[in-house]
C-alpha cells in the first residue's frame, strides 16, 4: 500500500460565512493542492471537507497519516466516528460529511497527527493560506 501524507486546513470567514479547505497531498517527492470553497459554511465543515476531498482524490488504497489542527476532524475520525455510526448520527452535526468520510475513508487505513496551527509547520502554514484565500475567493464571489 502506497504511503500518503495528507496536510488539511479549513477556512470559514466569520464562522458562519464564505470558507475554503486546502489539502496537500505527499507521495515521495510528489505534491498534489485540493482545495476549493463554499459561499456559506462553518470552520469544521471546510476541516472536514478538506479530508473528504484530498482522499477522494486517490486512485487506489494506500496508508494515509492525516496532519491536522483541527482536534474535531483527528478526534472524530480517531475517537468519536465508531460509536457515532453506532448511533446512526443520531444528534451529530455535519452528518452528511461524517457518513462521506466514512465511506471515503472505508478502503484506506488512517492515522490521524495533531499539529499546532499557526506554530511555524510549514505545510500547516501553506493549508492555513490556501484555506484562508479559498474563502476569500468565496466572499468575493458574494458581491461581484
């Protein structure tokens, strides 16, 4: 199984309001940027969906370590998503994103990295910016 390390980041201008999600992918020597936007969103919703997105993007099964500063996306991928399902999302918000993850993530195997945003990681840093002008994008789109 290939080995993948996957950055993610999510964005929300104002939390609700315009937000974009990066994700970078690293396979060797090789970088691959996923990232796109909402015009109304949460900030766990683009954390979230940065995930979704940047698995979604590979071809074939591989051992992903997922690097994050979202403790809600790393805790309820590594801690909550289990006994979530259990419960048929019973009282979960973002269920439509939690159940495409879980269907996204079902033929990879995924350990989940906890990184300190804003603390000088430079892929953490790149993520945050992408992110940050994804939902920019997004809020310029709103009033031209």
């Amino acid at each position: 199984m290939k080995k993948i390390t996957i950055y993610t980041d999510g964005s929300a201008l104002n939390n609700p309001g315009p937000g974009g999600y990066c994700g970078i992918l690293m396979y060797g020597k090789h970088e691959k940027i996923i990232k796109g936007g909402e015009p109304d969103t949460t900030n766990n919703r683009m954390e979230l969906l940065a995930v979704i997105e940047s698995m979604k993007s590979l071809k074939e099964p591989c051992d992903i370590e997922l690097i994050s500063d979202s403790t809600y996306v790393l805790k309820g991928i590594s801690e909550w998503l289990l006994g979530w399902i259990k419960k048929d999302f019973k009282n979960i918000k973002n269920t439509d994103l939690w159940k495409a993850y879980y269907e996204t993530s079902r033929i990879h195997t995924v350990k989940c990295t906890w990184v300190e945003g804003h603390s000088g990681n430079e892929f953490n840093e790149r993520c945050d910016k992408i992110a940050r002008d994804e939902a920019i994008k997004q809020k310029d789109n709103l009033y031209n």
